[in-house]
C-alpha cells in the first residue's frame, strides 16, 4: 500500500482508469461477437445494422484512448470485409 499522499490518491485514479476501461473493452467485445454470431446465421441485413452499431462503439472505445485507434482501424476493417463477403455470398 502506498503511504505518500499523491501515491494513494493515483492509485484511487489507477483503479477507477481500470474499471472503466474494462466496461467498455467487454461492452465492445460483446458487440463484436454478437456481429460474428449475425454473419454465422447468414443475415445480410441484421449484419448490416449490427456492423453499424459495432463500427460505432469500437470507434467510441477507441476515443477514449481504451484501444489504439490503429487497432480499431483494423478490426472495423475485418468486420467490414466479412460483413461484405456475407452480402456478396447471398
């Protein structure tokens, strides 16, 4: 346990900092697979509204500074090629 006052108070902001990126890491990663889950059944359209909804929070998480945007970047990219392949299947 930190004894000076300046390392108790980060720690206090270290655990907050954690917290709220773990909600939004999961939050993103459930949309994700929810969006996989879509594409497995076959469904252009809900795919189509998922990817939006997935390519929205997975942007969100990235402002936040959670992923790097580069890392964003390229899963918004992967989802959006297998979301198209999908369409292009059916």
């Amino acid at each position: 346990m930190p004894h000076h006052k300046d390392a108790i108070k980060r720690l206090k902001q270290n655990e907050k900092r954690r917290a709220r990126n773990r909600h939004f890491r999961s939050r993103m990663r459930n949309q994700i697979k929810k969006l996989r889950a879509t594409i497995s059944e076959g469904d252009v359209e809900q795919a189509q509204s998922e990817l939006r909804t997935t390519m929205s929070t997975i942007h969100r998480v990235a402002s936040k500074g959670v992923i790097h945007k580069n890392q964003a970047a390229r899963k918004i990219s992967r989802l959006n090629k297998a979301v198209k392949k999908l369409a292009l299947g059916a």
